[in-house]
C-alpha cells in the first residue's frame, strides 16, 4: 500500500510539554521527568526514556532460506535470547552502514543486497526508541569481521525460514524485532516481493 488509507489521521489535541528535569543519563538513554499537559487538558507528570542511537535490526537469509540468528544472555529479563543481529547506530549515521556494521559485528557476515523494510516505534508510551529493519540477503563471510563489544558473548545458528517463524509464532522468540521481521519477511514472500526462488526456498 502505497498510501495512507483515509482514516489514519490525528483525532483531539496533542501532548504539550513543560518543564523539563533530566533524572539519569549515560551514553544510550537519557530519562527525563516532564511536566505536561495531557491532550484531555489535565496536567501530568511524564517520565520519557530518551534514546539516543537508533534501534537497527537485520534478517540475513541465504539463498537455501536459512536465517541467520544470534544468541546471548540478556540482561533486563536474565533470560537467553535467540534473535537476529540488531545493535544501536548513531541518529546522525546512515541506518544502513550501521545495520552493515551490526551483521558484520554479530555474525561475521556481508551481504550483496539490503532492503528497508520495517520502521517502528519501540514502546512509544515510555520511550522515542525507533528501530529500522533491514532485509539482507547475497550472505557471504567478512573478509576481516570487526571485533565485537568486550560484554557480548554471542553464539551463531543457521535455521529455515519457516522454523523459526514458527518458533516466534510459538513463543520461543520473544524479541520484538525479531518477531516482527519474521513476520515482515513472511509476508513480503507470500505477496510476490520478494524473488521467486528465494520465496519458494522460504516458505517451503
């Protein structure tokens, strides 16, 4: 769908901001305490999680329909997260060279063809967190792969398309943008955009 259908259109009056106190800051994420004015015209207090790379995320798939996942201990929920290679890139960076530094970085990989396919907005009611998705297929191993983040202990598998789908449709892979890209790419191959060959190698 190339345009917006009718109805997608902005109802009420808008958040308006006051003051402003910066309650913690590092070098990922800012968390600010503001003072508002809710669109119902009542006064709030708003704690919003500023972000300040974006969230970048890629689907490697190779030409039998494998992706490409990663695993690593997560902190936030002390769980193991099967996952595809996703990383922060500077908000002044093209997306795509950090997306190319993440699957570099993650999996040792390169890819000869990368498509946008997915932008969202990460937990938009506490964060400005806002990802972009990345199709990368054409994989072949870095000639010189960069060295990961000295606290990443990542491992590397290869699983059919369909698996893992299916493993997210399951929940065994919680990951929100893994999630969606499986999701995104399922339906790129079911509506024709994507090659034929690499649908069929995906979907059967």
């Amino acid at each position: 769908m190339s345009q917006k259908p009718v109805w997608l259109t902005a109802h009420g009056e808008p958040w308006r901001r006051g003051e402003a106190r910066v309650a913690y800051e590092n070098p990922w994420i800012c968390v600010t305490e503001q003072q508002a004015i809710a669109p119902t015209g009542k006064p709030a207090l708003y704690g919003l999680v500023g972000f300040k790379n974006l969230a970048l995320a890629v689907l490697p798939i190779d030409d039998a329909g494998q992706v490409v996942l990663v695993g690593q201990h997560r902190f936030p929920f002390a769980d193991y997260s099967w996952e595809i290679p996703e990383g922060g890139g500077p908000r002044g960076e093209d997306p795509l060279e950090g997306a190319r530094r993440e699957l570099a970085e993650e999996a040792g990989l390169e890819a000869a063809s990368w498509q946008e396919v997915l932008r969202v907005q990460l937990s938009n009611s506490v964060t400005d967190e806002l990802a972009i998705g990345y199709l990368a297929t054409g994989l072949r191993p870095c000639a010189n792969p960069p060295e990961r983040d000295e606290t990443e202990d990542i491992a590397l598998v290869r699983a059919p398309f369909r698996e893992a789908l299916d493993a997210a449709m399951n929940g065994h892979l919680r990951d929100a943008l893994t999630v969606a890209m499986l999701l995104r790419a399922y339906h790129m191959a079911r509506e024709g955009h994507l090659p034929g060959a690499l649908a069929s190698a995906m979907l059967g």
